[in-house]
C-alpha cells in the first residue's frame, strides 16, 4: 500500500469554488442523532483513519448525539475541496492543505493537530554503505515540489549539491524502484514508505529525518473545516471534535484494541502484518500530552518555509489558519 500526504498539493492551487451553493445541515428532530461527515484524506482505507473510527465504535459520538459518516475522496486532492463545498463537515488532511487553501482563497482551517511531529525522510538501507546524504548518489522522489524542496533544503542544511544526485522521479511509488536496487534511497514516511519496504521487500532500513536537516517539523495531518460550518455549527464542531480528540487518545493508550476495531470495519483493505506495522510506526506520532494542540509559532515556520521554496506566493495571518478553541489543555 502506498500511503503519502505530499502527493495532493500540486492540484491545490488550481482549486475553483463557488461557495454561494453551501447550505446549512438541515436541523434533525428531538432525540435523532445529528450526522455529521468526515472526508479522509485517501481513496482507500488505512490506520490513520483509527481515530475517529475508534470514537463511532467506541460510543464518543452517541454520548454527544452524534453519527459520523466516513467519505473516501476520489483522489487525494480532494479533502480540502470536500469541505469548502459543504460536501463534508470535516476533512482529515494535511497542514500544508490548509496553508495552500488559504493562499488560494479558500476558507479552510485546521481545527487539531494529528500528527506531532514530521516523519518524511530520506530512506536508505540500513546494511548498505550510505552513513550521510552525501553518500546517495541515485534517488527516488515524489513527482511534487514539496518532495524535491524539502530534499534541497536537506542538501543545502549539509552543504551538497543536489545536482550530484541522480534523481528518479514516481508518480505512485518509489519503493519498487529501492526494492529492484535503481536507486540509493527513497523519499518517505515512516509509517508508509519505510513500513512497505521492511513488509513488502523484506529490508531493514533507516531514514534521514527532514526535520533534522532544515526542513520545518510540520503537524502532517489535521483535521479541518471550513469557517462556514465553524461559525453556523459551533455547538456541533466542538461535539464532533470533543469525541474525536477522545478517540484519538483512546487509540494511543488502546492500541490493540483500537487496531482491531479498523480491521474489523475493513477488514480487506490492509495484510494483517501490513496494518500492524503501519499501526507501530503511527503510534509515535499520534503520541502528545495535549491532543489536538497546535502551536502558532509553528504554523508560522511551516507557512514562511512554503512561501521561501515558492509552494504559496502570499501568506495569510496566521490566526485564519488554525483554532485551539477545541482543544482541551
């Protein structure tokens, strides 16, 4: 399975939305539940989708009269368009989705933070004979610019030129091109790309961190609505969030359990092996002690980063960006 958040920006910026055709939820009678939709961030089914599945399993939205629906987008470019539409409330996406949706003009905004730290590298084998950067010599990266930004500014960070790297470019999967010996390393995640090498090809490997080399430790994933759901949902969105931030810790301090409860709703989307290991390595990263907590320092860093490496021409304030208003602290 691949499973990489970088792929979607590129389709962002040529985003058209006439918002003037969103319309309210319809208000639902004494005692129903209130549906509420969540749009993932992929085709397809994986674990990041645990949180908010483990809150519907486990009663967190019941408790706050709530039902959630899960919609799989046609592609992943999809979630930010979803919300700003009125087609879903919610979208699990990326914080650089966001970053690019607000430049582009489009009212979207992070409610949590999922991820807390930034877990794209520089995969390379861990029996080989590569111990720097400067040791690659052939690499394989996502045919976006924020792939091939983030690896120059590791490159500049050491003080290499990136024309001394043979660089092949995929546009669905660099690790059959690692696992066939094309090329030195791969760019990744821990939890996709590093996961289906060690799954798939059986290979040890280890990663050169970005955020060790220049690149900003950015949240990855969020969840995010937009501000015309916010404002004439507020009741509901703090109820959505309330639960989902609930099953988001539940999942860290079960995680067996909470694996479970994915494959017994999809029960066919991953290998037992596959979705355990990719469970293992999000872990780490859902881990915190304040969930959701965004820091605005760091919205900052990451939006300045984008604007340097020409990904956004304009920046928004920073406070349009991102709340903290459902986060429990």
């Amino acid at each position: 399975m691949k499973k990489t958040p970088y792929l979607v920006f590129s389709t962002l910026i040529v985003l058209s939305i006439l918002l003037s055709g969103c319309q309210p939820a319809t208000a639902k009678p004494a005692g129903e539940l209130k549906k509420v939709t969540i749009v993932a961030d992929w085709p397809t089914p994986w674990v990041g989708f645990i949180p908010w599945l483990v809150a519907q399993e486990k009663g967190f939205y019941q408790e706050e009269g709530l039902t959630v629906e899960t919609i799989l987008p046609a592609t992943v470019a999809d979630p930010p368009k979803y919300v700003a539409l009125g087609k879903a409330d919610f979208a699990y996406t990326t914080q650089l989705d966001v970053i690019l949706g607000r430049a582009a003009g489009i009212p979207i905004v992070s409610t949590a933070a999922v991820f807390r730290y930034n877990n794209w590298g520089i995969i390379y084998p861990k029996d080989g004979l590569i111990q720097s950067l400067a040791d690659i010599k052939t690499l394989s990266l996502y045919e976006n610019t924020w792939d091939h930004s983030c690896f120059n500014a590791m490159m500049a960070h050491e003080g290499l030129n990136v024309e001394d790297v043979k660089i092949l470019p995929s546009t669905s999967d660099t690790v059959p091109l690692f696992l066939a010996g094309k090329v030195d390393a791969i760019g990744g995640i821990t939890n996709a790309e590093q996961t289906e090498v060690l799954i798939t090809g059986g290979k040890e490997t280890n990663i050169f961190m970005g955020r060790d080399y220049g690149v900003p430790d950015v949240y990855v994933y969020v969840f995010a609505s937009s501000n015309q759901f916010l404002d004439e949902n507020p009741e509901t969105a703090a109820k959505f969030m309330r639960a989902t931030l609930k099953g988001l810790q539940y999942s860290v301090e079960n995680p067996d359990e909470a694996l479970a409860i994915f494959e017994t709703l999809y029960p066919d989307a991953l290998s037992k092996e596959y979705a355990q290991a990719s469970w293992d390595a999000t872990l780490p990263v859902f881990k915190t002690d304040v969930y959701g907590y965004q820091d605005p320092a760091l919205w900052v860093e990451v939006q300045d980063f984008m604007l340097s490496i020409g990904l956004i021409d304009t920046t928004s304030p920073v406070e349009e960006l991102f709340t903290n208003e459902f986060v429990n602290k």
